[in-house]
C-alpha cells in the first residue's frame, strides 16, 4: 500500500510548512492525485487520519483532487486522452499508455503527479 508512504511524506511537507508560518493546527489540505498513480483517494483519508494523529494537522479534511490523464505519441503526434481499459471484474476503467489513434506506446504528459494544492490553517 503506497498511499501510507505518499501521506507520510504529504504531513511531513505540510508540518514544516507549518513550522516555518507559526501556524497552530490545519483545518483541511488540498492535493491532487493524477489518475494515473492509481492511489485510492479513500485509502489515502484512512491513512491520513492514523498520519495525523497526535500533530497540528490531527481533525483536518483531506480534499482530494484527482486530475486527468494526458498523453502523446511520438509516432502520429496525437495528444489527449488515454485508451481505457474497461475492467469487468471492478466495474473501473484504467488508463493505459496505449495511443488511441494508432495503437502506438504514448508518453504520460499529465496524470502522474501528487501534489499540494492549498492549505487551510489557523495562525
């Protein structure tokens, strides 16, 4: 389970954050989650909530934005989005790196990154 090591390392950069605001507690963080890291945004509140626990961040919301995936191929120069593949057994559609106009491997422009949006605070 990735999504305890991604929250590890979010409350870390949120604490100094803190630390260097002279900030009292966090009322809600704000990231965003690229649909193709495939985190599970309800595992990441349930590991966010046991992070948080006992620091300055402890109570806060967990906002998650997830943001879509972007690709390119070098072969036919298509940009948009990826080919999906429709999963029977989980009722989900995953991204691929699969050009949808030539079949061709695509290079991932957008959809991989993790990152802080916005914080809410207390000073």
């Amino acid at each position: 389970m990735h999504e305890l090591s991604i929250v590890s390392s979010l409350v870390e950069r949120v604490l100094q954050f803190l630390e260097g605001h002279e900030a009292k507690r966090v009322i809600a963080l704000r990231i965003a989650i690229g649909e193709l890291t495939c985190v599970d945004a309800e595992q990441l509140r349930s590991c966010y909530e046991l992070v948080t626990e006992g620091t300055a961040i402890a109570g806060s919301e967990l906002e998650v934005e997830q943001t879509k995936a972007l690709v390119r191929c070098p072969k036919c120069n298509f940009c948009g989005a990826p080919t999906y593949w429709e999963d029977a057994l989980s009722n989900i559609s995953i991204p691929t790196l699969q050009c949808p106009a030539c079949g061709f491997g695509v290079e991932a422009i957008e959809g991989h990154e993790c990152a802080i949006q916005g914080i809410k605070y207390v000073a």
